[in-house]
C-alpha cells in the first residue's frame, strides 16, 4: 500500500533526475500515475521513529535502600511527543521495537557499598542493569557508575520509567551536572 501522502503530493512539479512515476488509488479507486521526486519519498521515512531522551536537571533525594523512581524532569530532544517531563514517564504513541538506556552515578559510595538502575514498563520491572560497587572517581568524590540498556517490544500506551536503588546506609542526592546526573535515552529500531 503506497503511502497516502503520496496522493496529496503536487502532480505538476517540474521534472527532474529524481522523477518516479508512481501509480496510486486516489479517493474513489481510480489507479492513475502521480510524479514525485525521490526527495518526497525520502521525507515520508525521515523521523517516522520515535526517540526522547531526559535527564533529572535538580538533585533528587534517594533514600538508602528504597527502590525509587528518577523523576527525569528535563527533555533534552523528544521526536514523537513521547517525553513527559512532568511526570519523569515516556509513554510509547507507536507499536515498534525501542532501545531503552538508563544511567546515574551514585556519588558517594565506598567500595562496599553498590547501586544498580532499572527500567520499569507499565509500572512493572522489566530489566535491572549490572550491580555496581562504589569507587573512586577522577574527582574523588567516589560512587558507583550503574547503567542498562534493553531492546523493548512496546506498544502505543505502554510507559517507561527509571528506578534507581542503592545501599549508601544514608539518602544521597543524585548529581546535577552532565556526567553524574541521571538520564534515560529511547529510540524506536524498528
């Protein structure tokens, strides 16, 4: 089935190289020919997926041993309307495959100390990153880098959420600058 855009597209654009001659049902099912350039089908498949990333701008308490959700307050890009910044939630508008990555570093952990993140789907744990131990960075503030990535089958209404947790024997603050402060990436792959 040929894209219905291509109908609406203008049949007297000059020629060109690029010219394709499609043949396509118009509203009442008569076949007739439509020239188009190759620019114009092109534009049909440019951003048709969908992608958002955010990231958590504020510092945000996390209580020691308390599964909680990163309330991602900031869209860096969004293409699709799915970022919702307000409620830290992307919520899926197109059945597809997405790669979902989601990152902190957990300052102030000491070696026997460790974080790990999670992506939660529909407000249900769908894939916990590797545990991390706590370690000296250059800035020798020290923590815990805990990261995960998952290819997701999602559909349109479905939600995806950020869960940090980790075990500092006290509440600590994520960071607020690039490198340290929290941050989920989506992209549809197919």
């Amino acid at each position: 089935m040929v894209d219905q855009r291509l109908t609406q597209l203008n049949p007297d654009a000059g020629p060109s190289l690029d010219d394709i001659v499609y043949v396509v049902n118009d509203p009442a099912g008569v076949k007739e020919p439509k020239k188009v350039t190759l620019g114009d089908i092109l534009s049909l498949f440019q951003n048709q997926y969908h992608k958002a990333k955010m990231y958590r701008n504020v510092a945000q308490s996390i209580p020691d041993e308390t599964l909680t959700k990163v309330l991602l307050d900031t869209q860096e890009w969004d293409v699709g309307a799915i970022a919702n910044p307000a409620t830290g939630t992307v919520t899926i508008v197109q059945d597809g495959q997405y790669c979902v990555h989601a990152h902190w570093e957990a300052i102030g952990l000491d070696s026997s100390e460790y974080a790990f993140v999670m992506i939660y789907k529909n407000a249900a744990p769908v894939r916990t990153g590797n545990t991390y131990y706590g370690r000296v960075f250059d800035t020798d503030k020290g923590g815990a880098h805990a990261e995960v990535i998952a290819i997701l089958d999602l559909l349109a209404t479905n939600t995806i959420e950020m869960y940090v947790w980790h075990d500092e024997d006290a509440a600590i603050s994520t960071g607020t600058t690039e490198e340290e402060r929290p941050s989920m990436t989506i992209w549809q792959i197919a």
